[in-house]
C-alpha cells in the first residue's frame, strides 16, 4: 500500500496546520491523526479505506 500517491502539497500543509481534509483515496472521510500518544501531525490516516499519508515527507 503506497502512501503519499494521491496526496497534493496543499492538503498536506493544510494537514500539518490541523484543518481538515478529506481523503484523496476514497472521498468518503475526513482524515485523522493515526496516533493520539505521539506526534499528531506525522501521521495521517483514513478511517474508512485505511489509507495512511505522510504529509511531511510530501513537503
């Protein structure tokens, strides 16, 4: 599963300013932080296909 295919510049920084975006994979979910004990904006993750997205690697 390959992550960041689908994933623009501008919805990652939008990510990494905690607004929210839906996800490019499926369209059904907004995206939400994989973890809630660590850092919150590495990680992204959809609750409905399981897509996880890197937004700071994008940028």
């Amino acid at each position: 599963m390959a992550s960041n295919i689908k994933l623009t510049r501008d919805n990652a920084v939008r990510l990494i300013r905690n607004q929210e975006v839906s996800c490019p994979n499926c369209g059904k979910a907004i995206l939400q932080p994989r973890y809630t004990f660590k850092n919150q904006n590495t990680e992204y993750m959809c609750p409905v296909c399981k897509e996880i997205y890197h937004p700071c690697k994008l940028i």
